[in-house]
C-alpha cells in the first residue's frame, strides 16, 4: 500500500488546495471502499484530511447523489452530531478519478470526524446508554434526512427486494466458482450444507415481502446503519454518524432492523445466532420516542411494520451472507468470511425458530 499512498498524496497536491508536504497514510483495506488520512501543512499547522478510494464498481450517478446528501444532511443536523462532509477540489467539484495499477476510482477528501469507536458489527458488547443512543441515532438520521431528494439523474442503483431476492438464487449456482482456493475449503464444506436452507429461506422472505411492501414506509436509509459506523463521546452519547456511502431509498424498517440486530445479536461463540427479544422492545420504545419528538413525518411504527420486523431482520442478515459468499472478495481473509457466514447463518435459524416470539416482542 506504501506505492498507493504515494500515488493520492500526488493526487491530491495535483488536484486540491489542502497545503504543503502531504503525506499519506493507509486507515484501512475496506471490504468496499479503501480509507486514508492525509496530512498537509498549511498556515503554520497540520491540518488532516479523511480521504476515500472508491471501489472500481461506483459510478458517478452515485457520488452526486451521496455528496449532495452529505452537504443535505450536515445542514439538517447542525452541530448536534458530527458527519463527513466532502471538500471541493480546484476545479470545484468533489472527487477526483484517475487510475492505478489499470484500476480506475473515484477518490474524494472530506473533513475528519471525532469521537469513539468502541463497537463493530462485530464487537457491539454495548452499554445500555450506548444501546439506547444507537435507538436515538437511527430515529434522528431518518429524521434529519427526510425530504431529500438527490439532484436528477443521480441515485445509488438497488435492486428493489422482489428482484433481490430472484438476483440471490441466480448467484448463489455460481457461488463456489470464485472460492476453489482450497483455503476457502471450511467455507465452502459448511455453506453448502446449509444451501437448502439458506435457498427456502430466500422463499420465505420473498412470500413475506410480496405481503407487506405496499405497507413498507419509504425513506432515505443510511444502508449499513451498525455501532461500527456511529462514534460515542465519553458519556457514550452518538457524537457521529459516518459512512454515508450506502444512502439510498429504501424501506424505512430496514435501518432500523439492521441497527437493531447488531446492536442485540451476541458475538459469543457458545450464543451465536442468540437475538435477546427482550431487548427488541426496549430498542423500539427509544427510537419511536425519538421520532416523534423530533416531529418526523414517518412517525413511530406501524403495526404492519411491527409484524414484518422479524422477516426484515432477515433479511439484512441475508444480504450480508451473500456479500460474503457472493459479491465481495475476501483471499487473504478466508477464515473470517467461514466464521462471519457462521454467525449470520446461525441467525437465520434463531429468528426462523423463534419468529413468533420476535414478533411478540416487536408489539
């Protein structure tokens, strides 16, 4: 990465007015997108940018509509919670693309954020303020985002979920044809053991779907709104809300499902697949408080979106399970995506055998 780190600290000189003597380095190797802090000299002081590499898949459809929410939802919430924000370039617009290594990204620079990142989708062993202010933050990124509308033309492409789910059985055939490195061999042994499960679920929430997404409330979504993507003050307030590179319309209930999971599914390999469905009331009663004091137009739940929470909580659990055996590549990092699909899976057979008692608990 040291050759790369190179490239955008040129890149950015070339292209931005950030200072002197940038210099870079890596954050981290995404499953998405790949991260930077860039550091430059400017006035006397080091000032210090984020700066994102786009994956080769994102078009620029996209980046204007994520920019323009960017720029929509700073203004929306003020100085109540921290995001990023991206920063023009010399010729004023707000990424760049060029190539490396044959490959052509979008790269873009934004302000640093602050906070704590105590928690992941994977470490979410959260206190109950933090559990109650990841309620709180859900509620107010829909809140705060609600009535926006990316410029015409632009928007993130998703599949909407009857034609998902159709997309889903068509890739999974060709599941195991980018895995034959025998060091994918505990992945591909235990997921297709569990492939006629996974494709009668894949049955189950398409008939569920068809039911309810006439009733389904639709609103801007974070995409991946997780205890990984928020920061914490130091009394465990959310203080940040951040990778906004996912937003798109969607079914409201989806942002909310998805924190909701990861914020109760335990991460203990003798509790794998567990969901505390006594937590799940506890989660609601914060975030539909929340959105009612802020006035939002959506309104706490409804009682067709309380029945459907057990499907949509699947749901989100299942797109994950096929990023990980499908859409995204993860040589180098074989033993994870084996335990992750592990953990995902054992929840889909926890809320299939539990399902009325998710639901009970959702009303």
């Amino acid at each position: 990465m040291n050759d790369l780190c190179g490239f955008v600290a040129k890149l950015l000189s070339d292209n931005y007015d950030l200072g002197q003597n940038i210099k870079v380095a890596v954050i981290k190797e995404g499953d998405t997108n790949n991260s930077f802090f860039a550091f430059a000299d400017k006035d006397g002081k080091t000032i210090k940018w984020y700066v994102r590499q786009y994956n080769t898949g994102e078009g620029e459809p996209e980046l204007i509509y994520e920019h323009a929410f960017d720029k929509y939802f700073a203004e929306q919430h003020g100085d109540v919670v921290d995001s990023p924000v991206p920063i023009a370039n010399k010729k004023g617009s707000t990424w760049v693309k060029a190539e490396y290594n044959a490959a052509s990204n979008y790269y873009a620079v934004f302000n640093v954020i602050t906070g704590r990142e105590p928690y992941s989708w994977e470490f979410n062993d959260l206190t109950p303020k933090a559990f109650d202010a990841c309620a709180v933050a859900t509620a107010q990124f829909q809140a705060w985002s609600y009535g926006f509308k990316g410029p015409e033309g632009s928007g993130c492409q998703q599949a909407p979920l009857m034609e998902l789910y159709k997309n889903w059985r068509e890739d999974l055939k060709h599941c195991f044809d980018e895995k034959k490195d025998p060091a994918f061999r505990r992945f591909n042994e235990y997921f297709a053991k569990e492939m006629p499960f996974f494709l009668s679920t894949i049955d189950k929430l398409e008939a569920e779907t068809a039911k309810y997404e006439k009733d389904m409330p639709i609103c801007v979504n974070h995409g991946d709104m997780n205890p990984g993507n928020v920061m914490f003050d130091d009394d465990d307030n959310v203080c940040c809300i951040f990778d906004l590179d996912w937003v798109a319309d969607n079914m409201r209930l989806y942002d909310v499902c998805w924190m909701g999971y990861q914020i109760m599914a335990s991460w203990d390999a003798d509790k794998w697949g567990f969901v505390p469905v006594e937590s799940i009331k506890r989660f609601l009663d914060v975030y539909n408080k929340t959105i009612v004091d802020m006035k939002c137009p959506l309104g706490p739940l409804s009682e067709k979106e309380k029945e459907f929470m057990p499907t949509m909580m699947m749901i989100g659990i299942a797109k994950v399970i096929m990023d990980f055996s499908c859409y995204e590549d993860h040589r180098g990092d074989e033993y994870r995506v084996f335990v992750n699909t592990w953990r995902f899976m054992s929840s889909l057979h926890y809320i299939q055998e539990h399902y009325e008692e998710v639901a009970a608990a959702a009303k």
